[in-house]
C-alpha cells in the first residue's frame, strides 16, 4: 500500500492561521544581545514596554494548494474587531470552501 499518496491526501485539508505584527517608525522597545556565531536566543531577548507602538497586524490562512486574502488590521484588535474583520468575511467562508478542512492544535 502506498501509504505516502494517503499521507499527501490528509495534507491537502491542512490549514494553517498566522498573524503577524509589523512596527511602523520607532522600534518595538525590544533589546537583542547577541555574540557573533550565536543563534538567536530568546533568553537574550530583554522585553521593555515603552508605551504604544505603531503598527499594523496582517493575518492569513494558508492551505496545500491555496490562501485567504490577506487581512490587514490596523490597530491591536478587539475580540468583536477580530470577528468582523478576519473570522464572518474570511475564515469561515475559506474553511467552507475546503472540504473535510482541519486546523492543526497543539
């Protein structure tokens, strides 16, 4: 039995959400402490919080063969912001659209 054409079918109903922050002008109030030839460690990263941040946040939903548009939210989102602008008019129709969709947890 070819258990990998299987594998690559359960892939095809696989969707991913993401979101991302992006600042705008000033730096986020992150500090990075880094040694050359070190990885990235968040150990090294020192959160300071100096107040509001511009920024805008872009979210996704991604799929084997297709993606959402992308939805751009211009400030940090309330949970009824979130609902009117990323979940009534693009994620419940784009899961509709793929059949048996499933959304990896954990």
């Amino acid at each position: 039995m070819d258990t990998g054409h299987h594998w690559k079918t359960e892939w095809r109903s696989v969707v991913f959400f993401d979101e991302s922050r992006f600042c705008l002008g000033a730096s986020d109030g992150r500090v990075l402490v880094r040694r050359p030839g070190e990885r990235l460690q968040p150990t090294f990263l020192w959160p300071r919080h100096t107040g509001p941040t511009p920024g805008v946040m872009v979210w996704r939903i991604t799929s084997f063969d297709s993606r959402s548009t992308l939805v751009i939210i211009p400030h940090t989102p309330t949970a009824n912001l979130y609902i009117s602008l990323v979940i009534q008019p693009v994620a419940l129709p784009f899961m509709n659209s793929i059949q048996g969709s499933v959304f990896p947890t954990g």
